[in-house]
C-alpha cells in the first residue's frame, strides 16, 4: 500500500507454527537486509538471492511503468521464499530473524507478500 507520503509499503504475513503476524516493510528495508546479508554471505554459506532493482528517482515506481510494481513485489517475495528455504531455521542468521521479527523456538516459518 502507498502512504500518505506516497511511499510504498509491503505488507508480509508472517506465519510461525501456530502464530501469525504482520511486518510493514519499504524497500529500503529489504536493501537493507540484502547489504547485511552479502556482508556475511561468506559464514552463511548459502548463496545470496538477487534484491530487485530500485526504480529510477522513485519514477518507475510511481508510475508503475511496464509493471514495475507487481514485478519488485514477486521479487522481494522470491527472495524471502529463497532465503527462508536456505537458512533454516532463520534464527541460524540474525539479520534474518530481527528483519521477520522470528522468534525463538519457531521451527517452521513461511511468510506471503
């Protein structure tokens, strides 16, 4: 959803065993999680999903052009599909856990878009 500011927010609906939550991320969130992840990438072990482009100064965005929206939103929701398959249980990488707000003792975590 887009705020009053116009700024983008992605909704996540975190379910953990029998729990469910929601995170409100912007993409600087997800860039953010991305450069702390490729800073360690060499003690997780796994390789480091692609974090889809950002738009030019916000345009593309704005305007949604050639589904730019739609396309970013697929591709945050493929990187965390790929990163909670590879870093199981998230727990296993700070970053990770603290950006889910995952907690401890959740064995089983998926999260939607």
């Amino acid at each position: 959803w887009r705020g009053d500011d116009g700024t983008m927010w992605y909704s996540i609906r975190m379910n953990c065993q029998d729990h469910i939550h929601y995170l409100h991320k912007r993409y600087s969130d997800f860039r953010e999680l991305h450069e702390r992840l490729r800073q360690r990438k060499d003690d997780l072990g796994v390789s480091l999903p692609d974090l889809p482009p950002p738009g030019f100064i916000g345009l593309r965005h704005w305007l949604d052009i050639g589904r730019f929206n739609v396309d970013r939103r697929r591709g945050l929701q493929r990187m965390l599909d790929d990163l909670l398959n590879d870093l199981r249980p998230p727990s296993k990488c700070p970053p990770l856990a603290a950006f889910l707000g995952y907690r401890p003792g959740c064995v089983t975590c998926a999260c939607r878009l």
